[in-house]
C-alpha cells in the first residue's frame, strides 16, 4: 500500500499511487502516455528523456531540468512536472488542424533543419525551456552548455547551433531580459512557455498534504544520499535519496519497490554559510547550486572552473554535494577536490554531530565510516589564504561528460625568507608553508598524499625538491589496469599532473626545468 503523491503534471493536478521510487520515465510513459518523453539510455546520458522539475522559490518559481529516468517519482511530490506535451502554445484555431501550435523553441529548430528523426528532438526542447526560464540573459555559451547533455545521433550539431542562435535572437527581441517573477511573464508572452505556468505558484500553493510520502518508520536525522553498504543500516530503515543520479542507475528495481526517504525538501541540509571562520556546505546541495554560488567562485576560482565538467546541467541539478562523497567513487572530482582542502564531515547521529576529517572517511573500496543510524549532514573547510595556490586537473577520454581516468587537486603555499609569498625573483627560491595534494584513480579510495604532502612542508622550492615529492608520491598510489588505462599509464598520468600543479604554484623557480 503506498501513500498518494499529488503534483502539477503539465496543466494537470495528478494524484499517483504509484511507488515513491518508481522512475518519472515510466510513469509518464506507462500510466501517462506522454511519450514525448523518450526512454534511451536511462543512465543520464543522453538527455530524450529531459523534464521539467519545478518549485516555489521566493516570489516566483524555479524550474531545473532533469532526467526522468533517474528520477524517482516521489520527488515531483509537491511540485510541477513539465513534459514535452506541456510546453505547446494553445492550438491556432486553424480549420481542420489536427498538430498543435509550435513555440518559438520548435520553429527554430524546424527553420534551421535541426531534427532528422526526432527522436532526441524533444529533449533538446525541453532544455532549452528551461535555461530560458532560468537565465535572465542568455547566451549563445550559456544555451550550448544548457544541451551539453542532449545526444543527436544523426546531425553534427552545426544545425543545432543555428537553431539555438536563432532562437536566442528571437527570444532577446521578444522577451527582454528581466528576472524574478516577472519572468514567467515575459517568456509566456513570447509563447516560449504556455499561459498556464502563470497560475502555477498558485495552484501548488493549494496542492493537499498528500502530497507527503510514506516510510515504514520515522527517521530521526537527516543527512546526504545513502547507498546500500555504505553504513549499517536497520531492517527496514527507509533508503535516503537526495539526487539519486547514481543510485537510480545501479539499483532501479531494486528502489522501485522500497521504502524511501527524499531529502531535497529536508530544512538545514542545502546551501553554504560560514561559520567560524569555515565554509560549510550544506549535504543535499546540488553540484549546479555549488556551482552558481558567487562566493564559490570568489573564493575558489579553480573549483568553480572544475564544476562545469562535472556531468551535464541535468546531473548537476539532482547531484548532491554529499551525495558524491558518500558514493565513495575512487574517481570523484568534488572528492580530489575537497580533500586537497583539508575538508572535514559532520556526521549526524540520535547522540549528535561527530565530526571526521574527509580522508579519514574512507576505509577501502565503498567502505565508510559510518556507523548505524549515521549520516553526512554537512561538509566543512577553511578557505584558503589569500596566498594559496589551489589547482585541479583531470584526465579523461573526452573533455565533457566524462568521469576521469586520473584526477588530481592541490593546495599550494610558500613564501620568501622574509615570510612575503610574491614572487622571489629570478634566482631565488620561496620555503613551502603548506602543501595538500590528493589524487582519484591511483588507489581504491579517493587519496590523500599524506606521505608525499608531508615530505614538501618546510622544503625549499627546487626542482629537486619536486622531483622527489613525484618520487614520493608514486609509492603511495597503487593504480590497477581497467577500462580507463592500465596501472603504468595511470601513475604517469598523475606524475604529469602533479608537475602540472607544480608549474601553476611555482612558476618562477621551475620554469625552463625539462619535466619529461
């Protein structure tokens, strides 16, 4: 028996009584017949699949694209769900007109050629839809990375682009660049979205309370996206789900049948703040959150830049920051990243917060620490001085949408004689003050250098010193051969990109120094 989950779909109010866990894909394409919604690789990747998610936020409404095939239905609990079929102008009036009316998106893309089969058509639309409704000024930069993970597998993409440039010129023209809500009325006048979106903060203002999913018991802390292994856990305890980008692509049927614990929604888990002198990030917030945030990018340029080859927009707008910590990938970039910044967890119990340094957290391959009834909440560093060096480098098969072979980050800082960080000049040397280098790829776990971090601490700069810490760290790595490389490409991959890291840091007292 299972709790009703009550949402917007498209102009609908629906009442489904079907499992929290079961993909929005199938829902919409089994008990809805929306079959705009194309099922293709149900892994995220190739983004026919793409929706719209939208909820309150403020005045006005925040609508994210996501992939419905990694997306439990559970989630559009309380908010507006947004398929092809509901982004359609009301009809023309024509005599004997069986196809709706195009909007602006669709013309475009008739005008420009921009679909052969049509299969990935509609995805692509839908994207879009939903950095129109999002970004206040668009960009033809902005509009390409919003279908960065939309696949066509007949054109070359030059098609598409046209259509996209094409679209962005009418767009401007007709919907000059506003925010808040005032948006939404812009882009309906426009016909870019229908004239219902703008009753929808209403209409889920009104939506009932059985909108509130069932578990087989109270859970009494919160905290980030919970695998299977990932801690002991009760008999029957409900399985947490923030983003379940991974989760729902190991484990479909599995969840499609269990009890669940969504916690998007959950008060004190999302966003950042500082306090005492950290930055503390919230577990349930997303990759795209993290990346948009201003402070992120004030504060840590190299990891804002890293953030935008994370996924795709519609992984990044589920994916949670905890929830890739605690998915304990070998590989994981927000990982390489955050223990290069001494990043610490707080972990929530019924006894209260312990809190764990991040590269104390992994034990071995997908194993935690984490005891029963145990949860990320939080994850928290100090930001770096003003004199640090923080880098990040990554290698993969292709630049985009790829997780990596190798990846590595570092934290950096020396300073003269005298204490000064600038530059020494030609024929002088800087003492490195703090040093902090991990690695992905190279090991079972997410990997801090602690032996070869260690070894740098209190050294001058000097190409020996350098070419000993490479030394260093290529016996604590223990990389193995698979799909991604074998183990002695893997250690020269990391040799090359902590020299990479090295250049950035110290550029005067390396430069000329043949690395090969």
């Amino acid at each position: 028996m299972h709790s009703s989950i009550s949402f917007l779909l498209n102009d609908t109010s629906v009442s489904s009584v079907q499992p929290a866990g079961m993909v929005t894909l199938d829902y919409l394409r089994r008990e809805r017949g929306l079959t705009g919604t194309r099922e293709g690789c149900r892994e995220g990747d190739c983004g026919a699949c793409a929706v719209l998610l939208g909820e309150p936020a403020g005045e006005g409404m925040l609508y994210r694209v996501v992939n419905s095939c990694l997306l439990p239905l559970g989630a559009a609990a309380g908010r507006h769900l947004v398929t092809i079929e509901g982004l359609n102008p009301a009809g023309s009036g024509e005599p004997g007109r069986v196809l709706p009316a195009l909007n602006p998106i669709q013309e475009c893309f008739l005008e420009e050629g921009a679909t052969q089969c049509g299969f990935c058509t509609p995805g692509f639309v839908v994207s879009l839809t939903g950095y129109l409704l999002r970004e206040p000024r668009p960009t033809l930069a902005g509009a390409l990375d919003a279908v960065a993970g939309n696949i066509c597998r007949c054109t070359g993409y030059a098609s598409i682009r046209r259509a996209v440039a094409r679209l962005l010129d009418r767009v401007v023209m007709q919907a000059p660049p506003v925010s808040g809500p005032e948006r939404l009325n812009r882009l309906a006048e426009a016909e870019v979205i229908p004239l219902y979106f703008l009753e929808i903060p209403r209409r889920l203002g009104g939506l009932a309370a059985s909108a509130e999913l069932e578990t087989r018991e109270p859970l009494e802390i919160g905290g980030a996206e919970a695998r299977a292994g990932a801690a002991e856990t009760r008999p029957g305890a409900p399985v947490l789900v923030a983003g379940g980008t991974d989760l729902f692509v190991q484990r479909p049927d599995e969840l499609g049948h269990g009890s669940l614990r969504f916690l998007s929604g959950e008060p004190g888990l999302s966003g950042v703040w500082r306090e005492n002198g950290r930055l503390v990030i919230g577990a349930a917030t997303t990759v795209e959150e993290l990346r948009a945030l201003p402070e992120l990018a004030a504060t840590l340029a190299p990891a804002a830049d890293a953030l935008q080859w994370v996924a795709s927009s519609p992984i990044r707008q589920r994916a949670t920051v905890g929830g890739n910590l605690v998915n304990a990938s070998p590989i994981g970039d927000l990982t390489v990243l955050l223990l290069a910044l001494d990043a610490r967890l707080g972990l929530r119990s019924p006894e209260g917060i312990r809190e764990l340094p991040l590269e104390s957290f992994y034990r071995g391959y997908k194993q935690l620490d984490l005891v029963e009834g145990e949860m990320v909440v939080w994850i928290a560093f100090a930001p770096p001085a003003a004199d640090a060096i923080l880098s990040f480098e990554k290698v993969a098969r292709r630049k985009h949408l790829d997780i990596a072979s190798v990846n590595s980050a570092a934290l950096l800082r020396a300073a003269g004689a005298d204490g000064a960080g600038a530059s020494p000049g030609i024929g002088a040397s800087r003492r490195i003050l703090e040093a902090r280098l991990a690695a992905g790829g190279v090991a079972p776990v997410p990997l801090f250098l602690a032996r070869t971090s260690e070894y740098l601490v209190g050294k001058q700069v000097e190409p020996e010193v350098i070419r000993r810490a490479l030394d260093a760290a290529q016996e604590e790595i223990a990389p193995i051969s698979d799909v991604r490389g074998s183990g002695a490409y893997k250690r020269l991959a990391l040799r090359q990109l902590l020299i990479a890291h090295f250049l950035r840091g110290f550029p005067e007292e390396l430069a000329g120094e043949d690395w090969r």
